[in-house]
C-alpha cells in the first residue's frame, strides 16, 4: 500500500527510508500520548515544574521566527537585546542577541534540548502536519512509552522535542523506575486523528509548556548530586548514560546524559546556547529548603525578587521562582 503523502513527507523531513530509521535517529535524542485536559498537563502540576528558559542567540530574529512561526510561540516581548515568547500570555523563552559569540560546543555542557510539551495528542497531530507541509527539517521520532515525540533543531542548533504525555495512570513504575524506551513511533495512527490534508495549527495551544528541560553533563554522579540533592527531584530512570528526574511522580522534569560531553568541565559564558532555565516552586517551604540546602553545599545563592538563582556544576544558572 501507498503510504499517503504526509508520511512520505515525514520521512522525508526526518532524512529516513523508513519509521524504524527515523525511531532509531531519536534514540539519541532521550531516553524515554494523550491528555484529556485543555489546559496545562500533569507536568505543570507538580510541587517543582519547568518554567522558562533563556538562550544566548546570534540572530534573535531569526531563532524567534522559528520559535513563532515552527513552534506556534507568539511575540510578548521585545527590547533592543531581547525577544521574549510564549503561550497565552505566558512566557516560556526568551532569547538573548549575542551577534559576535561563538557557537557552543556540541561536547561542551549546556542544553540537549528544550522539550514543549502538548496539551493533547491531538494537538501533536495537528503540529506534526503543520510541519510537514511546510517542509520543516525533523530529526528523529520516537514513541518513549510514557509518551510521543517528535525532534527538530532551531536554527542555531539547539535541540528541540515536541511531545505529547499519555495518560500518568498508563506509565508503568517499578521500585521507584519509570519504563521509558526508544521505540518505533506510529506516525499512522498519530497523524488519524487531524485532517492531514491541510494544516490547522495556526498558533500553540493555550495549554502549551515546557514539560522538561534535557541537559548535557559532565557527569551523571555530579548533576544527580545538584539535581536530587540540591534541587530536590526525584531520581525516575537511569539507563544508556543518561538520568531522568522529576517532581511529583511525572516521568520527568530533568534529563541530563553524558553521551557527547562526558568529563565536560565549566561552560563559556561567552558563547551561544542556554543561558538559564527556571523551576517554579509551589510551596515557600520548599524553596526555602531549596535554599538552605544550597548554601550549606557552598553554592552562589543570588536572591531575586521572587526567588533565587544558582547555578549547577557546569555554570548553566538555574532560577527557582514562588508560584
């Protein structure tokens, strides 16, 4: 049988003869589906949740027009050094001009990918079409059990993962672990439930956030030690070099591998890439735990006017913020 032209489209964009190539192109992408709810998903509900982030950027017009025009994010902000977007009012990325800075290493520490998170499957569908025809360059898709997601790259490089939760009670937990794989993703089934014709997807859904943030380390010992201990997430899956964490049982919040940057040492301020990214914390005692713990390990606690800031072993600063 034919496959219709949106798959072939599909992947074409993800440069794979086939679905099995282009699952195994995201095997890299994470170790690691559908939302009933219109607004915010699980991720966002948690004590301790992914808020926004901040990239250092050559040409912030350029990166902001793929945030906009790829992602659905709309223009909030605006000054003469940065370029603020988000959902509904609700900021998620903001990007810092930094025309004459060096490209980040791709072996340095930093940012594997930003990971927005779809408030349903459905509206998975309708992007995932959205992309497709408008010849959009994908790298890789991938069914990780606790959910679905598709892998792209902004202009400037950084990772980008669009995906979509199934329902919490389906994630299957064993002794505290979380199954998450790399499988073949149903690209078929997916894309039945949006008109694949014509393309819907005008803007993000008002729903939409940062479900998790997947960093690159130096070493997993160090960032479980910063993330679990310091921050106060909960170690979810460990496999293939790579650690997942999270607040309230979600699959996870944090990813951090040392797949290119193992033995990665303190990150360049001066070069491109992820400058900070924030946990929103829901309780004033848990951040002041937060803080406490902090201080006592002899990290640089910067306080902010609803919060503070600090940063993890390899210099990304990390902001925690009351909600």
């Amino acid at each position: 049988m034919t496959a219709d032209p949106t798959r072939r489209a599909l992947l074409k964009l993800a440069g794979a003869s086939s679905m099995m190539m282009a699952a195994m192109a995201a095997a890299r992408a994470e170790g690691g589906g559908e939302s009933t709810a219109a607004g915010p998903t699980f991720a966002s509900r948690t004590p301790i949740r992914i808020g926004m982030m901040t990239l250092r950027v050559n040409d912030p017009d350029k990166v902001a027009a793929f945030y906009r025009d790829v992602i659905g994010l709309s223009l909030l902000q605006r000054t003469e050094t940065t370029v603020q977007l988000g959902a509904a009012g609700v900021p998620l990325i903001e990007l810092q001009a930094r025309p004459d800075a060096s490209r980040e290493s791709p072996r340095a520490a930093g940012l594997f990918h930003t990971a927005f998170l779809m408030p349903t499957r459905k509206d998975l569908a309708r992007w995932l079409v959205h992309v497709a025809r408008n010849r959009t360059p994908l790298t890789g898709f991938a069914d990780h059990n606790v959910s679905e997601a598709v892998y792209l790259d902004d202009p400037e490089g950084n990772g980008v993962e669009v995906y979509a939760d199934r329902a919490p009670e389906l994630w299957q937990w064993r002794e505290g672990s979380v199954t998450m794989g790399t499988e073949q993703l149903d690209v078929d089934d997916l894309v039945a439930l949006t008109d694949t014709r014509t393309t819907n997807y005008a803007a993000a859904p008002d729903g939409l956030r940062i479900g998790h943030v997947h960093l690159k380390v130096g070493d997993l010992g160090e960032a479980s030690r910063f993330y679990a201990g310091l921050i106060g997430l909960n170690p979810t899956r460990t496999i293939d070099r790579a650690a997942f964490l999270s607040s309230g049982r979600y699959h996870h919040h944090i990813g951090a591998n040392t797949w290119r940057s193992a033995g990665a040492g303190r990150r360049d301020e001066a070069t491109t890439g992820l400058s900070w990214f924030s946990f929103e914390v829901k309780s004033e005692d848990v951040l002041a735990a937060q803080e406490a713990r902090l201080r006592q390990a002899g990290a640089v606690v910067t306080a902010l006017s609803n919060g503070f800031e600090t940063a993890d072993p390899w210099g990304t600063r990390v902001r925690l913020i009351r909600i």
